[in-house]
C-alpha cells in the first residue's frame, strides 16, 4: 500500500502508462463500425465539450474573474476533453456489443479522465503522487496537546550551530501538528494551520529556534505546502544536514477559504494583515518554545502568499525583516488596479499606494530587511514582476537575491525554491554559519 501511495504523478514511467492507456480509451470511445456514431454522436459531443470548454474559460476568465490572474488555456483544453468523453459514454454504450463492450466503454471514458486530470495536475505539480491525491498523510504527526511544554534550560547562539551539539536522544525527523490559530486582534475566519516541528525541538536542553511563517497562494490551502510544496521532506533533509537543527514552520491561512482573495490587507474582506502581524507571531511565542526574537523570524509563500509574504516584509518590517517570494505578483491585484482598488479600498487610491510594496520602496528604506524572490524560468507572466519588486527591494537597501528555477507557475519552482532558499534564509536568522 506504501509503495503505491508514493508513485510518482508527475515523473517516471506511471504518467507515460497512464497516458498510453488513456489514448487507448480515446480511441476506442472514437472508432464504431456505427455509421451514425461515427457521423453524428462523434461530432456532436466534440462541439457540445468545445462550447463547454470555451464558456467556462470566458465565465471564468471575463465574467467572474476570481483569480488575479490568468489560468493557462491549456487546463480549459483538458477540461473540455474529459467532458466529451464522459459525454460520449451513453451513446458509445448503444452501439457496443455486449455487457463486456458496455464495460469497456464506461471504463474507456474513465481513462480518458484519469489523463485530462493528470494533465491538469502536470501544470501546476499539485498532487505528485497517488498519496497526495487520497491525502495520505505519511508525516509524524503530533496532536498540539501533546507537544512538551517549555523546558527549563535553553540553548542559544549566533549561529546556533556554533553552541549547539547532536543529541544521542535526538528524534530521526520532525512532526507535524494542526492548530486554529486564534485570530484575537483581527477576527480573521482563518482555516488551521499545520505546523513542522524539527527534531531538536524534541530534545531537551532546547535550542531557541527560528520561525518560518509560509503562505499558500489562490485558490489554495495550507495543506498545499505539505503535498505539492514538500515541506516536510524538505525540513527533514535540512534538520538531518544540520545535526536536527531546523526553523520552526508555521503555515498559516491568509486567505479564509479556498477561493477568497483579500489580498493580504485589512479590509472588508477581512484583516488579514493583522492576523499575520499580530495574532500568528503572538500564538508561536506564546505556545511554542522559539526565539522570541523577530530578527529570527521569516515569512515566505508562494504566488498570492508570495506577493503576501513581501506585503508583510514592507508594511512591517519589525515583525517580518527576512522574506521569501516565490512567484509573487508586481503588486496585490484582483486582477487590474482598478477593479483592486474600487472593490477592496473603495475607491481611494490613496489608501491602496499607502500599503503597496512597490509604492513603500519607492519612498522608504529597508537597511534591516532582506529576502529572496524566486521565479519559474518558463513563468513569463510572473517573471517580469519578479524582476521588478527585486529591483525595487534592491533600491531600497534590502539584503536581496533573485534566482530562477526550472519550470512554470507550479509546485515544481516553489518546492525547488524553498529548498534552495532555505540556507541563505537560515544563515540571515542566526541558525547557521
């Protein structure tokens, strides 16, 4: 059971097995010696899942608009082909013969899903293995009650590497718990967060250890950095390269649900901004033994969160000088400045400039804060924003670095991202030389 929860959806042999049985099932759901199936039922339901295809892409897209940005062409494509082929299901059982040839139709059509689902899934690397897909959940996990209480010596350092030496009793990996983070100062309708404790906050004298606040992006959750992100694999290798040493991570919801977009400031949409900046960093020193120190704190996400992540590092820096943005957008966006500042700010440019990153670095300095923007090589939406904030934050006396990393708008450069990220980031906070 293990072994299939962990094959791979995205690499190796079972998405090309997959494929070659889903053009087997197209091809079957295609070919009829039925002369009306092949002249009429055939191209009735390509342009019925055409029409389909095309009017949830312009619903989408033009009408509702619930993302900030453009979803590729290519999902609506997919979409389309998995509708025509559930469509072509009844009258593919009509002409085949037999209980076996209805059978096999049914589960022809099936097929052809299965590829239009894992196609979708290529795009963004959301589910990368069967596991991920059922929410097998293969991490330790802890329940928050049972985490140890504060003990009563502590190890401290700058870095913490240099006074700190590997337990013998020391736990192999870290563990994961869930939380409802309470949302005191800003009523902000947050979903749990999940939380990764790294193997030295297990052992006891406790090292003080630095928090990484991580933001999912939208439409998405904070389970989305446990599956497609990799955060625990990737905490994991960094905790068994640095003698179980690792951040404390926090990935906390800034959103509500899964396809609310308050842009990660106070408003009607909700306060998000002071759920960030007040009631996450007061329930992790308050609940949990880390560096009470906002010099060792970072906050990162990816695309929303991203764009999120260095709204929090510009509005305040005092909570949060060290960031990372993954893919993040030139500025927060309903999808034009307009439609942003009419729907959230009311109509006051003002107040949306007062709070927007590009706006801040324009007239502010930032000698103490620093960062990271990564981007995917082939994301040519979000590339030129990248490059911009960068160039921006550079202006400002920030502590910055741009990278690129193979791939799209997807789980592949955000995952990678982190992983490449995380000494810098580690050694910016003190926890490593």
């Amino acid at each position: 059971m293990h072994s299939i929860a962990s094959l791979s959806l995205i690499s190796g042999t079972t998405p090309i097995l997959v494929s070659i049985l889903g053009l087997l099932g197209a091809l079957w759901l295609l070919v009829s010696r039925r002369r009306w199936y092949l002249l009429r039922a055939v191209p009735i339901v390509i342009v019925v899942a055409s029409v389909f295809g095309f009017s949830l892409y312009y619903v989408v897209e033009k009408v509702w608009r619930p993302f900030p940005d453009p979803i590729e062409v290519e999902i609506y494509v997919w979409i389309a082909v998995g509708t025509a082929a559930l469509l072509l299901v009844v009258p593919r059982t009509m002409v085949a013969l037999g209980l076996l040839g209805r059978a096999v139709s049914v589960l022809a059509a099936l097929l052809v899903v299965l590829v239009a689902s894992m196609q979708v899934n290529l795009v963004f690397s959301a589910y990368p293995t069967v596991g991920t897909v059922f929410g097998v959940d293969s991490a330790d996990r802890i329940s928050l009650s049972d985490l140890p209480g504060p003990e009563p010596s502590v190890i401290t350092g700058d870095p913490l590497d240099k006074s700190w030496n590997l337990p013998a009793d020391m736990p192999p990996a870290g563990k994961l718990t869930s939380v409802s983070i309470p949302a005191t100062a800003s009523e902000f309708s947050a979903r749990d967060a999940q939380v990764y404790l790294p193997p030295a906050y297990f052992v006891d004298p406790r090292p003080l250890l630095p928090v990484l606040v991580l933001l999912a992006g939208q439409p998405g959750e904070p389970e989305d950095w446990l599956n497609g992100g990799k955060l625990t694999e990737t905490m994991d290798a960094f905790a068994r390269d640095h003698d179980g040493l690792a951040p404390v991570v926090v990935v906390a919801d800034a959103t509500g649900s899964a396809l609310a977009n308050p842009l990660c400031v106070d408003s009607p949409l909700g306060n998000v901004a002071t759920y960030l900046s007040k009631d996450v960093p007061s329930w992790f020193t308050s609940a949990l033994q880390v560096d009470p120190n906002p010099r060792s704190w970072t906050i990162g996400g990816l695309s929303y969160g991203g764009t999120c992540s260095l709204q929090m590092a510009t509005n305040f820096p005092d909570v949060y000088p060290t960031f990372l943005d993954l893919s993040g957008q030139l500025e927060p966006t309903l999808g034009d400045r307009n439609r942003t500042v009419n729907d959230v700010f009311g109509g006051n440019d003002a107040a949306f400039v007062a709070v927007n990153p590009m706006d801040l670095m324009k007239t502010r300095r930032f000698p103490d804060s620093g960062g990271a923007f990564v981007v995917g090589a082939d994301d040519n939406d979000y590339k030129p924003g990248q490059k911009a904030v960068y160039e921006a934050a550079q202006a400002a006396g920030m502590d910055v670095r741009y990278a690129e990393v193979p791939g799209g708008h997807s789980f592949a450069v955000w995952s990678e991202g982190l992983k490449e990220q995380l000494p810098w980031l580690m050694q910016r906070v003190g926890l490593i030389s």
